[in-house]
C-alpha cells in the first residue's frame, strides 16, 4: 500500500516607525502640519496568506528534539484535492487530512514534516491552512460531519496510489484553539494493521492538521500504532494562539 508519507493568527503585520527630526522656524512647523500630513512614517505592511502560514509554521530550532523538513509529494498519494476520490462522498475530507492535503477552501496551505531525533519511525505531517472569513469554520464543519458515515472504512485513490481504511475511529481530541478534533484510522499494510492518528484544530481562520503515521511499519516492519505528538503540537499551537 502506497503512503506519504487558525483567534486566528490574527492579521500578521510588520511595522516600522522611522521618525524624522529637522530644524525650522515656527512659521515652518505650523505651515507643514497644517498643509499636509507628516509621511516620515513608513506603512505597515500585511502579509499575504501564503506569509502568514509560512511564519506561523514550527521550525526544527522551535521544536526541541525533532527535525522539521519540506514535505515531499513523491510518494503522495494525490497531489491535489482535485486528484482524490472516494467510494463515499462523505469521506473527502478524511481522505483530505490524511494524505497531506488541506481541508475546504483555503486561501494559503502550507506541510512540512517532522520526526523526532530519537530512534522513532512516526512521521508527523503538520499542514498549516489559512481562509477567508467563515471558511475554516466550515471546513471544521464539514470534517466532523464525515466522521460518523466513514466509522466503517472507505477507500481513496489518487493519481499516486489508493488507501483502504478499515474503519475511522472518532477520539478525544486536546483542548486547542477554538475548536478541536481527533480520530485514528486502520488500514491493512502487508499484513499487517496500521493505526494511523490525526488531529485537526481551528485559531480563527486558521487550521492546522497533525497526522502521524508510523512509517517504518508501514514499510513491512510490523504493526503500527502512531500517536500524535504531544510535545511539537503544544509548540505549534503555541504559535497560533
């Protein structure tokens, strides 16, 4: 079987105040502040959603003990939302949060991987998405409604590959952001039963995804029972708000 491996962050600004100081008589001072207003003040700059999700996403030197990569799409199953299909509609949005794709409608996406520096198989992709007003909401929305229909497994294919899942399994998900969800996932992989783990919560317009396999199973080694990790999700969270 073929694997791959927000308040929001409100509006990200940059200000620079530069003040200028100069000489002049009264008669100057009050004639330029009369006429026009001072512009010795740069303007504050807002960063584009592709910005805001790339400075809010946990880097290798802000997460002690793991190393935070790009995220490659050689292996994926689908590159796109458009690329994926399921024997149930309603499990788009499962297939969505695990195989590295953003959920809904998001103006910015952003994955990165991350493992731990010690002897550890799990690989944990972290996707950061950024929306327009009301568009995450409903992203979060549409991703519970698909947990109760898919509780009894359903299958995805992509360009890149297809996963059978065995069963969806809701669980209880960490208190985050403005609204939180977790579920485990089972597949077959040469044998052998993978649990897989994700975690999906909302800051404002802005969703993060944490979805943990164990890649070294997944690979033939044996049974899997990835967990998301506690200690890189409370410091991207703690990113986020």
């Amino acid at each position: 079987m073929k694997r791959t491996a927000l308040t929001v962050a409100s509006t990200l600004s940059l200000a620079a105040v530069l003040t200028a100081c100069g000489g002049g008589t009264d008669k100057d001072a009050n004639a330029n502040t009369d006429s026009k207003p001072d512009t010795s003040a740069s303007p504050t700059k807002t960063l584009s959603p592709a910005e805001q999700v790339a400075r809010l996403m946990v880097t290798t030197a802000e997460a002690p003990g793991y190393t935070v990569d790009k995220a490659g799409t050689e292996y994926a199953m689908a590159k796109s939302q458009d690329d994926v299909t399921v024997d149930k509609t309603a499990c788009a949005s499962l297939a969505y949060a695990m195989n590295q794709l953003p959920l809904g409608k998001p103006q910015a996406t952003l994955t990165r991987t991350a493992r731990a520096d010690k002897a550890d198989a799990v690989t944990t992709y972290v996707t950061l998405s950024t929306y327009a007003s009301g568009a995450a909401r409903t992203a979060m929305a549409d991703l519970s409604k698909s947990l109760k229909p898919c509780a009894g497994g359903f299958t995805a294919k992509g360009s890149g590959g297809s996963n059978p899942y065995d069963s969806v399994t809701t669980e209880t998900a960490p208190t985050a952001g403005d609204e939180s969800l977790a579920f485990a996932a089972a597949f077959d992989a040469n044998g052998n039963t993978q649990s897989v783990r994700t975690q999906v919560s909302r800051f404002g317009d802005t969703v993060v995804t944490y979805f943990s396999m164990d890649t070294g199973a997944v690979m033939g080694a044996g049974a899997g029972d990835a967990k998301v990790p506690a200690g890189l999700v409370k410091v991207q969270n703690a990113k986020l708000g």
